[in-house]
C-alpha cells in the first residue's frame, strides 16, 4: 500500500457509468415497493427491474411477447429455407 494516493484527476459519481440508465431519487408508496419486491421474492427478478419493467409497459416501449402463432410463422419460415 502506498503512503500517499493522487486524487487530483479523480471525479465523483459511479467508478463505470452505466448507459441508457439514469440513477434518480424517487419517493413511492410503501405498498407499492412491497408490492413489487414481493413480485421480486416470487420470480427471482430484482424489484427495481419489475419497476421499469412496469413503467415501460405503462408508456409503451416495453417488447411485447411474442405470441404462438408468430412462433410458428418462424419455424415454418425456417424449415422452409432448410430444405
């Protein structure tokens, strides 16, 4: 371990930033965090991405899920190629 560390180049905030997230501070509901982190207890998914993920799909830029049919659109589009 040095005596001494240089700290004249160093800056605040996270040691990797991440991209396309925004940390903020926001105040919620008390149920509604339990809501969510019991969600979170469940699925084994974080409560914070359950969040998002709400808050995606409540202003329409969360990904649909893909439905059977355009399941088997794909398997019939690709077998077709196959042969």
């Amino acid at each position: 371990m040095k005596a001494e560390y240089d700290f004249s180049k160093g800056r605040r905030g996270q040691a990797v930033p991440t991209k396309g997230k925004t940390r903020i501070t926001i105040y919620i509901d008390d149920q509604i965090v339990a809501a969510f982190k019991a969600e979170s207890a469940r699925t084994g998914t974080g409560y914070q991405t359950l969040i998002n993920e709400a808050l995606a799909q409540h202003i329409g830029t969360a990904e649909k899920p893909i439905t059977a049919e355009q399941v088997r659109k794909i398997v019939r589009d690709e077998l077709a190629h196959a042969r």
